[in-house]
C-alpha cells in the first residue's frame, strides 16, 4: 500500500481537500492518503515548505509527499515529480519541495516535469494521481 501525504493551502472549509483525495483513490484505490495540513497561509511557499521538512522524515521509505502551496494557481507553472533514494514528492515547480529535498542525502534519483498541472486545482490532482499510477504501481 502506498502512503501519500498531502500539504496545501487550501484550507478545509470547501470541497478541494475532498476532491484531491477522490481523484487520488479513483486511481489509486488501495493507496493511503494522509493530510499533513491544508491550513498554510495562502500562496506561503516557505510555510509550506516548512510543514513538508518537519513531517516527511517520519514517513516510511517510498512515501509520495505531494505539496500543493502556490500563489501562482491559475497561472501556467510548471510542476515537478522528484524521486529520491527514500522518498517521491510532487508539486509546483516554486521551491515549496526544497526543504524537504535539502533533508535527503541523495539529493535526486529522478526528475520529471509534468506539465503545467497546476494552471486549476482539479487538473493538478488529476495529474499527481495519474503520475503516481504511471511510475508507482501499488
């Protein structure tokens, strides 16, 4: 079973959280999706980089850390899949991984771009979840 973590500013007083889980086990229906917070300021990258470090060592080994904290949504941003030696993470291409990269001692065994998925939020769970299907089978 593949334990996914989630870390966004979306907040918990509308449907997004809900929905983002619901694409993910639409595709991954075995998977175990846990929420690290949905409560980061708005569009706070440092914050939500923070939260990401704290919590993602006291995952185990082969985690899907996804961070979606961006005060570009709606723009084209890019986003990015990085696969270290222990750990996956998924999100915008803004630095909101960084700090939780900077904890691992190899740095990258993989790199993906993976289009502009976050230009709405529905798209960018859609693509996270089909990502995780396509490069890690439960």
């Amino acid at each position: 079973m593949r334990i996914i973590t989630l870390t966004t500013d979306f907040g918990t007083r509308d449907w997004f959280v809900g929905t983002m889980k619901a694409v993910i086990l639409g595709i991954l229906p075995r998977a175990k999706v846990v929420d690290i917070t949905h409560e980061i300021p708005p569009g706070d990258i440092r914050a939500g980089a923070f939260a990401l470090m704290a919590s993602c060592r006291y995952f185990p080994r082969g985690t899907v850390h996804v961070a979606v904290v961006d005060p570009g949504v709606g723009s084209q941003r890019q986003a990015i899949a990085v696969q270290t030696a222990r750990r996956f993470f998924v999100g915008p291409d803004n630095g909101v991984l960084s700090w939780g990269l900077a904890l691992e001692k190899s740095r990258r065994s993989g790199c993906w771009r993976i289009g502009s998925i976050f230009s709405s939020r529905s798209a960018g769970h859609f693509m996270a979840a089909m990502f995780l299907r396509l490069w890690l089978p439960i």
